[in-house]
C-alpha cells in the first residue's frame, strides 16, 4: 500500500504478500487492505534474519524525520525512526527484541488454540486480533545514541559468552507480548478467526543504535493489514482485477455489511504464465469479503446514479405541470358552472315576467303597440337567437287608417292581416299589420 509519501507491506517467506481490497479512508490519512497468512516456523542462519513474516514501511516522498509504530493484534510492539539523514529509505520490523538489545523474538502467524471449556465463553475476544497496524508520525529533535554492546570482564572477554537467562519481553502489565491464546470453539466460529500472531523463542542478533526523538504533530498516515489464514482450495477458478493503490495485483473485495458467512474466496498469486488459484479465506466478525471477479465501476455506478436523478427531477417537474394543469381545468370549470348555459339563460329570462308580477298586454289597435309593431321591429327582434324566440307569422286583416276601441281587437273581414307574436325578456307582445 501507498498513501501521503510511504508506502508499507508485510513481507512472508521473502516475498511480499498480495494485497486485497485496498481502501483508503479516515480523511485520506487511512489505508486498510488484507493479505492471506500462512502459519510457519521462523528460522536463522548466521547471516540474516529469515522468518514468517516481517514488516516494511518505505518513504516514497515525505522528506522529514518520521517515527513508525507498530501495533500487532492491538499490542504495542515498539517503533522505529526513519530520518531523512538516513542513507537508506526503508525500516523492516522483523519481531520484538528482548530488554538486552542482543536478542530477537521474530513474528510468526500461529493457530489459535480451542478450548471446549465454558469458563472461556465469556472470555472475549481482543479488538484488534487479526491485524497489523502501522502508525506514522512526524518527530523532531532526533538523536542518535550509541548501539548497546555486552559488557567485558577485566581479562577482556565479554560476558554475552556465559550462559544467562535471556530477559523476556512484556508489557506494562508484566504480560509477555503476542502470548498464544486459549479461546472458546464458539467464539472462534462465530469470529472466523483462526490464527494470530506469536514470537518465535529468542535468538541472538546484532545490536541497533538507538536514537530518541519528540512526536511534532499529528499521524501522517496509518496502514491496517489485515488477515485471515487460507482454507481449502475452491474447485472454481476465476481471474480478479486489481484495485490496488499505485501497483497492479488480484483484487479481493470487503463488503461492509453484516454477514454471517464463514468463509471467503481469494485469489492466490502464482506466477505470471499461470491461472491464480482461488483459495477461502475465512473473515473477522462482521466483515463479509466478496467473490473475486465481481469489481464494480464506481465511476460507472456514479454516472447511472446521476442520470437517474436527473430522470425522477424530470418525472417530478412533469408531474407538478399535469397538477398546475389539473388545477386550472378545475378553476375554469368551477366559472362554467358559475355562469348559466344558454339554456339555462333563455329559461331564466323567459322566466323574468313571470318573476315581477303579472304582465298586461295590450290589445292590437294600441298606438304604441302599432308603432312597435313596424317592419323594422320584427326582424330586429328576431336577429337575438337564444333569449328571443319569434312565433310563426299566421296570415289576417287589418285596416291601419282605422282606430279601435282600446282594449278591444277588430279584424276586417275584406282585408288580409299578419300578426306575429314576439317574446322578449321585458315584453310579451302581439303584433297585428296588414
């Protein structure tokens, strides 16, 4: 993994281990990943150092003096400082050393013992089991002191040749760092766990000069390495894509979501002219890894997911302008209705009269009556279409030079008369004319 000017990996029988699922998080300060770890027997040659598993953290770009710690299985394993008057650019954390400085305890991924016994049901387990963290903080007023070196008798030769007993390492509680654990049957199954980290038995190595310094400022970065020991091999292969940060390697994806799963797949790295290996994996309490070869885009899934928005913001306008439209077929109609039809108009003025009281007509011979009842009057009354209806003009007789009586109608027998009877909103009237 690489993050903010370093990068840090964990290194198994030299070579360092595939890294699966690589997330970076915390503010980009950080980086979490998951590597297969495989239970083996440290061993030393007179030359070098070769165990399990150590670890490496290297600067990439950060030019200040820097200190890294190291927390396994959420113990504190001691810290190292890497200055940038340093020749080299890379720090190895290869175990813990005894309180002589000529001792070495080196790392090693062991079994988790079980125990059927109920008294270790309510022994629970620790927080950080199952992951390596590397924390790295700034630091000034670096010193360096003098390497530690056995002392010497008065003939000369020096007392790390006498067989004494080798000073364990502890904590604070006077509990010896990384001792194997005894956990419950169930609690293994229901965690997934089931191997931690142990320290090899002491062995003699080359002292280290020490050097001290003040913390001046807050983590640059922190590296989790997480991880799970190999299960049986699955009988389906599968190629994966990697999502590692700055290099290429076969991916392993984390789930974050609840599962109850005992185990995972992961891809194996073989060499380069061969098909990885699908291997199981099984994952801590609550994690859940997914099948290799399902990578998801995310910028893909981002670019659906905006259009989607962009698709109900549409559907959502769309439906506030059928509503506003809905609202205003409402309004118009409430008006309608409001306002009489043009039946309901003529019957409403055919039916003023009767309203204001009984109406009088006059008789036909009127002078009034005979003034309305000119040859201009009848077709201008029946020019309005709907509140004035005009009967049918009947033929008769009538001598216009002739006046008679008031309220009395005299037809003339000699001569031809037409009378229209005309119906207005303000009148009922008979009109008689030759």
């Amino acid at each position: 993994m690489e993050l903010n000017g370093f990068s840090a990996s964990v290194v198994i029988e030299d070579k360092i281990a595939a890294e699966y699922a690589v997330q970076v998080d915390n503010g980009g300060k950080t980086a979490t990943c998951w590597i297969a770890s495989e239970v083996g027997k440290p061993q030393l040659t007179s030359t070098h150092l070769e165990q399990n598993f150590y670890i490496m953290f290297s600067r990439t770009s950060y030019a200040e003096d820097v200190k890294g710690t190291f927390y396994v299985d959420g113990e504190d394993c001691g810290a190292k400082i890497l200055s940038k008057e340093s020749e080299s650019s890379t720090i190895y954390k290869r175990g813990v050393k005894e309180t002589d400085g000529m001792h070495i305890r080196a790392f090693a991924f062991a079994a988790l013992r079980t125990t059927d016994d109920d008294a270790y049901l309510d022994k629970s387990l620790p927080r950080s089991l199952g992951e390596i963290r590397l924390q790295i903080v700034p630091v000034k007023s670096v010193k360096l002191a003098k390497p530690t070196t056995p002392r010497r008798t008065q003939a000369g030769s020096p007392t790390a040749k006498r067989k004494s007993p080798v000073k364990s390492t502890c904590t604070a509680a006077n509990k010896p760092l990384l001792s194997p654990l005894s956990l419950h049957e169930r609690s293994l199954k229901l965690s997934g766990l089931t191997q931690s980290v142990s320290l090899s038995p002491a062995q003699s190595c080359e002292p280290e000069a020490k050097m001290e310094s003040i913390e001046a400022g807050p983590p640059v970065v922190t590296f989790v390495i997480k991880y799970r020991a190999p299960g049986a091999s699955s009988p389906t292969k599968r190629k994966a894509r990697s999502t590692i940060v700055g290099r290429r390697r076969r991916s392993l994806h984390i789930d974050d979501s609840d599962s109850d799963s005992d185990t995972i797949d992961v891809v194996k790295p073989k060499k380069e002219d061969s098909e990885p290996e699908i291997v199981q994996l099984s994952p801590a309490l609550g994690c859940t890894l997914a099948a290799p070869g399902q990578d998801i885009d995310a910028g893909m899934l981002d670019a659906n997911s905006n259009n989607l928005r962009a698709e109900r913001d549409e559907l959502e306008a769309q439906l506030e302008a059928l509503k506003a439209e809905h609202a205003e077929i409402a309004r118009r109609m409430k008006e309608m209705a409001a306002r009489p039809g043009r039946e309901g108009l003529q019957v409403n003025m055919l039916a003023q009269p009767a309203a204001n009281g009984p109406q009088h007509t006059e008789p036909a011979g009127d002078s009034g009556v005979q003034q309305c009842a000119s040859e201009s009057l009848v077709p201008k009354a029946a020019a309005v279409e709907s509140p004035v209806r005009q009967a049918v003009v009947k033929g008769s007789s009538h001598n216009p030079n002739s006046e008679p009586p008031i309220g009395k109608k005299i037809p003339s027998k000699s001569a031809r008369t037409r009378t229209a009877r005309v119906r207005h909103p303000s009148v009922d009237l008979t009109l008689d004319s030759e």
